[in-house]
C-alpha cells in the first residue's frame, strides 16, 4: 500500500487551496480497528494537493480541468462538473456539464489535452460510434448553437434539452449536427449496436429524469403523472434511432412502456385503466428482518416513472434499467421495442443508479446512489447496504430468465462528512476466468473488486484521496473510472482527468493482468456493454494456473513443473523453426500435470491447437 501527497501545477495557482491536514477526524461513530490500519483514513485534503492512498494500483498522471472547465470562486459547482467519458482508439471523450474534452492517452503515463469544446447543458455524458459522438443534455440552459448565454423562459425556442449529435471525422472542425430533443431531456443515454457487421442504424436509449417541457416548447411533451392518461411523457423511455447514412434525421421512433403492466407497449389499450404502472411503489419500504441477512431495509425509494441509466448488452439480447426504484431485466432483442421481463425491488435501495452485467451474462450489479452523488453516504454511521452495489445472479427458470439477490459490495473503509460518496459508475477488467470489476466511488475513490463468486465479493484495490475541501463537503471524486485497452481512467468531477495501471499483488497476478490488457477494443462505450473474448495465450493459460494456485487446486511440484513445461514451450516456440512434437511433449506434460483443474486444461489446450 502508498500513501503520499502530490502538488500538482494547473488551474492557474487553486492547487492550494485547502491547507494539507493531516489526521482528519471522522465525524461519526469510531472507525474499526481494521479501519484504522487503512490508508484511506485521515487522508489530508486540498484541490490538487490532497493527500492520496492506493493498494495495487497506480495513478500514473493526472491532468487539471482546462480554463472554461472549473468555476474559480466555486470549485463544487456542478455546472462544471467532470462526467461520464467515452473511448475510441487513443482517444477519450470526457463528459462536462460545460461540454466535453477530448484527451489522447496513447501513453497512458502522459496524457496529453487535444481539444477543449465548450457546450453547455449538462450532465454531457457521451457515447461514441465511428465519426459520431452523443452527448446528453438535460439542462434548460442548454442551447441549440452551444451557446454559453443560457436559455431564458419557460419557452425559448433556442433550447436544447435532448442528445447532441457531433460530427468529429476532424477535431479540428468539430460540427454539431442537428440533435433529437425530448421532453424530459437527456439525464443519461446508452448506445445500442446491433450485432453484426455494418448496420444500417443504431439505437440510442434515453433516460431523461429532469422536469418536462411545455408542449408550447416541444409539441408533444406531457407531464401529467397520471396512471390512465397514455399520452404523458412519464412512465417511458425514449427509444431513437440513428440512420448511419443520414444521421442528422435520427429521431424518435417509440415512446417505450417498459413500466406498463405488460412491460412494453403491447397493452396500450388498457392504458385508460392505468395499465401505464406495473411497478407501483414509493416512500418508506418494509425493514428487512434481521434473520434475512439483508438489514436494515427500510430506506425510502423512489417512484419508478423513468429510468435513470440503463446498461444495454447487445450481443446477449439483455438491458438491465436501473430505474429510480426498481431494477428491470429487459429484453432487447429487438432494439426499438424492449420489453421488461424482470424487475426486483430492494428495501435498502433508496434511488436504483446504474447496472454493470458480467462478460458471460449470468450476473448483474445495480448501483444505489443513496444521497444523488452530493451527500456523504460513506461515513462510520451509514449502512453498509444502503448507497451500496446490490449483485444479483441471472438464472434461467420456466418463465424466463429472473434476477435473484445474492450480496451487497459498499466501499469497504468510511470516507468524512466532507467527502460525497456513494456507489456510481464503473466498468469490467477482462480477467480470464474471473469477474472483476473498476467501480467510481466519488471522494471515496476508485475500488477494484472480484465479484466471482457474487455472494462474496472481495476488493483487491484501491484509489483514494482526501477531500477537496477539508473543512466543508465540496462535491468532487470520481464520476467514473473505465478500464480501456490495458489501463484505468479516472473523471474526476473537480480535479481533472486520472490514468491508473493495475499493479500485480497476491489478489492480482501480473500475468492476469498482462491476459487482461490483451483485449483491445476499437471503441467503448461503457452502458452499450461490449462481450470480450480472450485468444489463446500464454497469458490466459498462465491465469488460470495462478488462479488455481490461489485457490489451492494447483500446489507443491505440480504447480511447478506446469509452469516450467509452459516456459519450455514458450521458447521452444519464440526460436521460429521449432519441433513441433517437442513444442506437443511440453503442452502434454503441462496438461497432464494441471490435473482437475479444467480451466488450465481447457486454456493450454486451446492454445497448442492455435499453434500447432
């Protein structure tokens, strides 16, 4: 573990703002002894020279917001909040509320800023295909033509509150093209790609959340919120597509029910009857009893209207809606009509934020972002279930596939009064044989967990700073923390953009890690979720015999003479004009002495085929 404390230049001189403090005390009830020995605890604050703590992972650089990205006399606001980023080649697109930065990370230790792009409206997540770049916009200072002056008025027709669309073929010549507005604007949006190659459209799901439109402003918009009226705007999602050939006419082309009865349009005569609402529900829930394993409970939720983030999984035909308060399973396999055909509610659930599936989908994690991502939801007093990650197993059953609960993962050490913390957004690292996941914990950091086995979920590193501001909470942390093609990237809503390196530890072995930065994606975008799949590789095979070595599977001469039969077909391999049968003898021999260990067998197997 290291614990330091690093000056950083930018933002014309506010790195001192906030003297370094060391020993900050927890408000609250008294931190564990194990707490205690963490780093994260008593972390000295500041803007850039707070101090910081991490476990097998590194923060390789980090590079301020540039001018037109922070407000000088107001460093929490979150006008000029950090968001979601997306990636494409070497490339990421950092989401602002002002709007967005584009940053080259081909040397992940040196990233360098290439273009600051003012464009206001907020949140500014964004997604990424090809030539095209999305962007959500939800505030009603959003404008058409970007500009900084704002909107006024309850009608102005040069509002713009709905998904962006960019042409950045040239970053030098950054075009806006016409968008597609909604009535609620866009909170959050994914991005669906069909499977397959070269498809004629694809799909943007909208999840806005903020207050509707007059119909005076966007013809059409209705915020009636009741139960028998189906023209209203609430109780849907926006399904739009984008034609790839002419993607200035992207539109919407279904007003999606995912909350009716029936779980999709399909009932829209029975609307009159309040058919709209299949997943009634707010306030006060029910206390878990404490024999449930799941206490407290009892947290206050929120009405399922919208949703506020929905993760879409293409290739396995799921979505998982993360819906104010519900969970939802939704089939996608037809993009522009989803159906639910699931929905799990939790006690301790207070607002359901965002999902993450596994590579195999037969998992899923739902985020509680207990506090809206302002609130200090982390300290000693607040429930290790409440603001937490809930995971639940897929499982196939007679009438379709359901999610059934299996654990909770919070930040496993309190964060201070002046720190916002709880569960947000992260994505997976393509361990071979494993699930591990990068999550964003606002001031609470960046925290790497195994959720293999879902009912025992493990963290095995770790990022941390103190807070921004040690003597008030001043919103800031991470917004997100992605893994993209062999390395982390931090948003950092106050402090810039973050690049991490996983470091190998007893919990992380340098050659899962090596097998992990061997997936190579062109783009990603982190809620249009991506399957990966590993090549063979002496990487993956060696993986799989750390991981049985941890588990105790593969010890003693056993684990030594596979390894030592890998090595010698390494090189026998790496001369060029190798003897194929002697290259056969020492995968042989490795899987012979791997014994019941499947997934060596299986990975040393696949590999020799690949290169006999």
């Amino acid at each position: 573990m290291t614990r330091s404390s690093r000056l950083r230049a930018g933002m014309r001189g506010l790195a001192a703002v906030g003297a370094v403090t060391l020993g900050l005390t927890l408000v609250g009830a008294t931190a564990t002894a194990a707490d205690e020995a963490d780093p994260r605890i008593g972390l000295g604050g500041g803007l850039l020279d707070a101090q910081s703590a991490s476990s097998n992972m590194e923060l390789l650089a980090n590079l301020p917001k540039p001018e037109g990205f922070f407000n000088p006399s107001n460093l929490g606001s979150l006008s000029f909040a950090n968001s979601d980023p997306a990636f494409k080649d070497n490339l990421a697109f950092v989401g602002n509320f002002n709007g967005f930065t584009i940053y080259d990370i081909s040397d992940p230790a040196a990233p360098v800023l290439e273009k600051a792009f003012v464009c206001p409206g907020g949140q500014g997540d964004l997604s990424i295909y090809g030539d095209l770049l999305f962007m959500s916009v939800e505030e009603s200072r959003g404008r058409i033509d970007c500009g900084t002056q704002g909107a006024s008025g309850s009608v102005n027709p040069e509002r713009f509150r709905g998904v962006r669309i960019f042409d950045i073929s040239d970053l030098d010549d950054i075009r806006q093209l016409p968008g597609v507005q909604t009535c609620a604007g866009s909170h959050t949006h994914s991005l669906l790609v069909p499977p397959g190659d070269d498809p004629e459209s694809i799909f943007i799901y909208n999840s806005g959340t903020a207050g509707i439109r007059s119909a005076a402003e966007l013809p059409g918009c209705n915020g009636n919120s009741s139960l028998t009226d189906p023209t209203t705007t609430n109780f849907a999602i926006q399904v739009i597509e984008v034609p790839l050939d002419a993607p200035e006419t992207a539109s919407v082309v279904n007003n999606a029910r995912i909350f009716s009865v029936c779980g999709d349009n399909s009932c829209e005569g029975d609307f009159a009857s309040g058919a709209l609402n299949g997943l009634p529900g707010s306030g006060r829930q029910p206390a878990y009893d404490e024999e449930s394993g799941r206490a407290p409970g009892a947290q206050s939720r929120s009405q399922a209207s919208r949703c506020h983030d929905i993760t879409l999984y293409p290739e396995i035909g799921l979505a998982a809606g993360a819906c104010q308060g519900w969970g939802l399973l939704i089939d996608i396999s037809d993009p522009a009509n989803p159906k639910r055909i699931d929905a799990v509610e939790d006690y301790n659930f207070a607002y359901w934020h965002s999902a993450t599936f596994n590579n195999d989908g037969t998992k899923v994690i739902f985020t509680d972002e207990w506090g809206g991502g302002t609130g200090a939801r982390c300290r000693p007093t607040d429930p290790v279930n409440w603001g937490a990650n809930a995971l639940f197993d897929i499982v196939d059953t007679p009438d379709g596939k359901k999610m059934e609960f299996a654990s909770y993962y919070k930040l496993p050490v309190p964060q201070t009064n002046q720190e916002n913390c709880v569960a947000h957004n992260g994505s997976l690292i393509p361990v071979p044989g494993r699930d591990v996941m990068v999550q964003a914990w606002y001031q609470g950091g960046t925290s790497v967990f195994d959720f293999t086995d879902t009912e025992n979920p493990t963290e095995i590193a770790f990022f941390d700073r103190g807070p921004q501001n040690p003597a008030a909470l001043q919103t800031s942390g991470h917004w997100s923390t992605y893994w993209f093609n062999g390395n982390m990237y931090g948003s950092e809503i106050g402090r810039g953009f973050d690049t991490f390196a996983l470091t190998a530890s007893d919990q992380m072995s340098a050659n899962e890690i090596a097998a992990a930065q061997e997936i190579q994606f062109d783009e990603i975008n982190v809620q249009g979720q991506a399957r990966y799949d590993h090549a063979p590789s002496f990487n993956v095979v060696r993986s799989h015999v750390d991981q049985a070595e941890r588990a105790g599977t593969l010890t003693g001469d056993a684990l030594e003479e596979v390894r030592e039969h890998l090595a010698t077909a390494e090189k026998l391999l790496d001369k060029g004009k190798a003897n194929k049968r002697a290259v056969q003898a020492q995968f042989d021999n490795a899987i012979r002495k791997a014994g019941d260990n499947a997934a060596v067998v299986d990975s040393a197997q696949a590999l020799w085929e690949s290169v006999r």
